[in-house]
C-alpha cells in the first residue's frame, strides 16, 4: 500500500479548528436529542448543552495553552519530560484503549444505524467490517491528509444539518418549548453529565498541536473551533422539541434522523431525504472514527518508535472490530457510547491538570 505523501506533515491552526468539532460531531448527535429530552422539561435541555460547551471550551483552550509551551514536541515528548518516561507510557497506552474503544463504538454505530435505515437485509457485521476497512485505509496514509478530509467534509456536513434546520422550521412549534426552567436539580445535573460527554474530542489538542506549524494563535483557534459543535447541538435540540414536543422526542431512538424524514422537498425531488442526510452524516462518523483510532495508533507508535505505522493500525484494526461486536443490542451499544465518552472526558480532564499542575512546579519553560 503506497499513500499519497505531502509536502510535509505539519497543519495550520486553521485545521486544528476544523479538526475539533469534526471528531466531536459524531454517531451521538443522532440521539442526543432524546437523551436530554429524558431528563428535562420541555426545552431545558439547552441549559446543559450550553453549560456542557462552556466548559469544553475553556478545557479546549487550557490543554491548548498547556500544549503550545512545547512546541513541536509530541504529546509522549512532553509528558516524558513533565512526568518521566514510565508514566508517559502507562498514560500514552491508557489513552489508546479509551480511543480504541471510541473507534469501535463508532464503528458499530453506524453498521446498527445503517442496518435500521439503509442496508435492511445486510448483517451488522459485513456493515461494521467495509466501514472499518475504509477507515483503516485513510489512517494507514498521511496523518496530515486527514484534516483534509476533516476541511472537505465538515462544509458538507453542516450545510446538510442546516438544510434539515430550514425544512422542520414551518412544522416547529414554540410553544412545545414551553414551561422553562421548570427541571429540577437532579434533571440538571443528569442532563450536564450526558451533555459534557459529548464534547470530549477536546483530547486532540494535546495529540495533535505538535504538528502546527505557528501555534501561538491555535488555544483560540481550537476554543473557536468548540463553539461550533455547541451552536449545532443547541439547534437540534430546540428543533426536535419544537417540532416532536419533548414527550416524543425522549422516545424516539435516533431524533436526528426521524427529523430528516419529515422534510419535504418542493417538486417532490427528494422523496427519502432522511437517506441523503444519513449518507452525508456518514462523514461525520468517518471524520470521528478516524481520527479516534489514528489517536490510538500515535499513541502506542510514540512508545515503540521503530514500528511502522502501517503495522500498528493493522494489529489494533482486529481489536476494534472485535470490541465494536460485543455489545449484543443497541442497549449495550449505548451503553458502551456512554461509558468510553465519559471516560474519555474524564480521563482527559485529570491529565491535562495533572501535567499543568506538575509542569507549574517544576517551572517548565517553553522548549526545556
């Protein structure tokens, strides 16, 4: 296998914001709606959408600031020299089954959804195996040609959302939106906590900022880059409610898309367009699952350094696919969404302070 080679492997801030919401946008958009609408009131939901966000995006920025005092060094490089080499190790190979696990929840989310909307009568299985291939394919190349990719698709993918937006606006509702505020504190804080979990591809900060060329204006660039995802989760939600009501939206699987199957296109053009958003969203999910597992494989790549990439992603390839057909239902598969996105938050969260408070007292300066 040859892969097209750039000039080089260094990216722009521009890309890194691009490359944000293009891993936090994901198969979790597609129920988050009813997720929320569980354990809120009418619209309340927003509240930890934005709550959620604000604090994504102050994480974004800090591991960003965190990252930047050690330019053009890799995440295991840095770490190593805050917190010494052994435990750059434990952490490095920590951090590539939790994204190993995010590549195979994916994976097997978009074989089930395909399996439920699409491909009716193709195993989950030979769905899950043709979209892994893809993705294997794409991470065996140019890691710099996958915030490429990220630039190409995000445009599509929330022109496609906007145009779903536009469609459900003359069956929207605004007094489905009504009581607010009306949620009490445990609804709150259940609905912050599924909220946060959406946001945590904040970890390709600190993986990936190595590769920007001038990254003095990228912890700006990459808050910018959150404020993306926020904005978009915040107009699903008040769109599904406003037009299924909340009761409706908490019992739907995937909101997102039985909102895409009630637009209608004038002239009749389209007479299934829940199948063109699903196919563009596929995009998304792509966008995320590799970048999810190219993490994983600069994680273990940065431990055995004579390995070759190409041998790595096809030794953790098997393991994904493994993991992705676990879960036995699409209860279990939620389950396992739920799990390794929080862990994910959390895990992230805990180092990106741990080396900012170790780094602090032992006066780390910029290239030492």
């Amino acid at each position: 296998m040859k892969s097209f080679e750039y000039g080089d492997e260094k990216i722009s801030d521009r890309e890194i914001m691009i490359a944000v919401p293009s891993i936090v946008i994901s198969v979790g958009i597609l129920s988050l709606p009813r997720n929320l609408a569980t354990t809120s009131v009418a619209s309340d939901g927003w509240i930890a959408i934005l709550v959620g966000g604000a604090l994504a995006v102050l994480i974004t920025w800090l591991l960003a600031k965190l990252a930047i005092r050690f330019p053009n060094q890799s995440f295991f490089t840095f770490t190593s020299n805050i917190l010494s080499t052994p435990v750059a190790i434990i952490i490095s190979i920590l951090f590539a089954v939790i994204w190993l696990s995010v590549a195979a929840h994916q994976v097997r989310s978009i074989a089930d959804v395909s399996n439920l909307y699409l491909l009716y009568h193709t195993p989950v299985e030979v769905t899950a195996l043709c979209f892994l291939l893809v993705v294997v394919y794409a991470v065996s190349g140019s890691r710099a040609g996958l915030f490429r990719l990220n630039m190409l698709f995000l445009p599509i993918i929330l022109f496609i959302a906007l145009t779903v937006f536009a469609f459900n606006l003359k069956w929207f509702e605004p007094n489905l939106l009504l009581p607010m505020f009306e949620t009490d504190m445990q609804g709150y804080l259940k609905g912050l906590h599924t909220g946060v979990g959406s946001y945590a591809g904040f970890v390709i900060i600190l993986f990936y900022i190595g590769l920007v060329d001038n990254p003095k204006k990228t912890p700006k660039m990459a808050a910018m880059g959150m404020c993306i995802p926020i904005v978009l989760y915040m107009m699903l939600f008040i769109i599904c409610i406003g037009v299924f009501g909340n009761a409706v939206t908490s019992n739907l699987l995937y909101p997102t898309i039985e909102l895409a199957k009630t637009v209608e296109i004038p002239g009749g053009f389209f007479e299934r367009f829940e199948s063109v958003f699903f196919i563009i969203w596929i995009m998304a999910i792509f966008n995320t699952t590799t970048m999810a597992l190219d993490i994983a494989v600069l994680s273990l790549n940065s431990i055995f350094k004579h390995t070759k990439k190409v041998k790595i992603v096809f030794i953790l390839a098997p393991i994904v696919y493994g993991i992705s057909m676990f879960p036995q239902n699409l209860i279990e598969v939620s389950l396992l969404g739920t799990i390794v996105s929080n862990t994910a938050f959390i895990y992230t969260l805990f180092i990106a302070l741990a080396l900012f408070v170790v780094s602090k007292l032992k006066g780390k300066r910029i290239g030492k």
